[in-house]
C-alpha cells in the first residue's frame, strides 16, 4: 500500500510597498523585519488587541488615540491596575524615522520599545507568557501569524515585530506645513499642493518666519526639517531642579540629567497635553514657557539662547503668529486614516 503524505504548506508574504512624501529621507527597515502587507495587517489588529493586558481590558490604542495623532489627551495613562504613570504618552507620528524610543530613550528600536509596555505593571501588566498562549488559543490570530511570518507559531518578538511594521506605515506628511517646506526649498508641487499653497496666508508665513529665526521664536534648532525633529535630548528649561531625570536616568550621566527625547511637532494642535509629564495643557502654555518662563539649571540646552532672561520674550502678536504657523503642521489626513484606526 502506498502512504500518502501530506505537502507542507507555505505561505510567501507579500511585499509592501510604503508611501513615503517625496520630500522625506529614506526610511531604513530593519533586515530582520521587512515590511509585508500581511505583517502590517497583523500590526494593526494587535495594536487594538486587549488580549495584551493582563485582565483584557485595554490594548495599545488605549493610550495612543487616533484623535489625538495616536497620544493620550489624559496628563498621564492609567493602567489595568488603576495606577497612574508619571509621563504623558508620545504622539505615535513618522517613528520609522526616530533614533530612539520613550521620552528617555530607553529603547534603541521600534521593537524592543513594543516590548515593554505590556509587561509593565503601570501598564498593561501582563507577561508575554500569557499573552502569546491567549494569541495562540485563536485560530484566526494562528493564520495570520503563519501569514506573516511562516512557521514558527507565536511569540512576543513576531507580536513587536507585526506592531512595529503597522507603526511605520503611520506617516504624516500631507500638512499645510509640508507644502510651505516644499515651496521654500524648491521642490515641486503637484496639483492638490498648489491649491493649497494658495491658501497659506501671510501671517503663517510670517509665524514660519518667527519660527526659525535666531531673534524670535528661535524654534528650529530642535525642530526643522520635514519631520520637525532632530535626533537629540534636550533639557528645555521646565525645571531648575529635577523630580524627573529623564535620559540621566538612563546613562547614568548627571550631564543627562533633566533631558528627555525632542518630539516631533508634526500634528501638535491635536497631541495636548505637552512636554513629557504633560504638564501644559495648551499650545499658548507650550508658547509662553519659550517665550517667559524657561529655568536655568546645569544641563540647559545651549541652544536656548535667551534662556537667561527666561527666554526668547516674545509679544502678543508674535506669539499669535507663532501659534497660526503651528497650527500648519496639523494634518487630517493622517488623524483620520482610516487604515491606521481599529480594523472593523
């Protein structure tokens, strides 16, 4: 009698292809985790997935809302505990593209900073041990595991590596801002972008003005460039002592101490409330701590360079401006893609 054997299956995945503006770098993924249409939809169903806390009450999302360019509008999160965390959760905004991960830099990629969260006891308090057997007890979650990654089954590093690539399909570059930047530096304008550089008015420009000039606002030192960061940590004169290390925490350094991750400005007027504890409520608050409020402490940014007089002593009407031109970086699109919001 002849036994019969059964083929072993295989799934190849399918590449995917990101969508990055013209005037962007080139995003750099990481050779163990190519992007696939396959691994961003897993991504994206497991950043929604309460199954990865501890008492399946909330997922990622609970904290990064779409409506708040994927942040928390709370001061600070709360866990599945009741238990507070002592910073503000940061905008979920072009992350492909950062360096560094946590306000003080804890992570060095996009996965290992996914990792943490659900075992954190502030958090989602959970162990992956947990997560991944409810993960595997499903047959749909089995599939699109197998989808995406072939054999192997589940674990926490395929479940960073799917959220990861979903993450990095979330980019933000079809603001007003956008086409401000693309006009200055010479680049051209498709049609959509024409209509709307039209509408950008004087008094944005002159806020973009403000905004990287040495004598006014002088914001662009930390804050340039399509994705409105730089790579740094920077004490901004929140404190003249600190409750909060921040990245001296981290290093170990106390010429690290009070300095935490330059955030990224992109969509700002929906990512209330501001700087890593939250502590402003409001761009004017962001726009009057610049402007009067700045103190001087032993790791001061240098770059703050009227950090001696409390800062860069703004009038009513500059901050006004300065306000208008932040508000050009808001980008609806991106807030209310539907392909980064909770798969139905």
């Amino acid at each position: 009698m002849l036994s019969c054997k059964k083929d072993k299956v295989t799934y190849e995945a399918t590449p995917y292809e990101l969508e990055i503006p013209s005037h962007f770098p080139q995003m750099i993924i990481p050779e163990d985790n190519p992007m696939t249409v396959e691994g961003v939809e897993l991504g994206r169903k497991l950043f929604y997935e309460t199954l990865l806390s501890g008492d399946n009450s909330i997922s990622c999302a609970e904290c990064h809302a779409p409506s708040s360019a994927y942040s928390d509008p709370n001061q600070f999160s709360t866990g599945i505990d009741g238990i507070q965390g002592g910073r503000n959760s940061m905008a979920l905004i072009n992350l492909g593209w950062n360096q560094a991960f946590f306000w003080d830099g804890r992570a060095k990629t996009l996965e290992e900073q996914i990792l943490i969260p659900v075992e954190d006891p502030i958090e989602m308090h959970e162990t992956w041990t947990n997560a991944v057997s409810e993960l595997s007890a499903s047959i749909e979650y089995r599939n699109m595991f197998f989808k995406a990654f072939g054999d192997g089954g589940i674990d926490s590093t395929r479940v960073a590596k799917a959220i990861a690539q979903f993450l990095r399909t979330m980019i933000s570059g079809s603001s007003k801002y956008d086409v401000m930047y693309k006009f200055e530096n010479g680049l051209s304008l498709n049609s959509t972008e024409q209509g709307i550089y039209t509408t950008v008015t004087p008094s944005e420009w002159a806020g973009y003005d403000l905004f990287k000039s040495l004598n006014g606002a002088d914001c662009f030192h930390c804050h340039n460039g399509p994705l409105m960061q730089v790579h740094k940590f920077s004490n901004n004169g929140l404190d003249a002592t600190f409750s909060d290390l921040g990245r001296g925490g981290v290093t170990g350094n106390p010429n690290d101490n009070g300095k935490f991750k330059v955030p990224t400005l992109r969509n700002i007027a929906y990512s209330a409330p501001y700087m890593h504890d939250g502590r402003l409520a409001t761009l004017d608050d962001v726009i009057n701590h610049y402007s009067n409020f700045i103190q001087m402490s032993p790791t001061i940014d240098p770059l703050i360079e009227f950090a001696g007089q409390g800062g860069v002593q703004l009038d009513a009407l500059e901050k006004d401006l300065l306000k208008q031109f932040l508000m050009t970086l808001s980008d609806e699109n991106f807030v209310n893609n539907p392909d980064f919001q909770e798969p139905k």
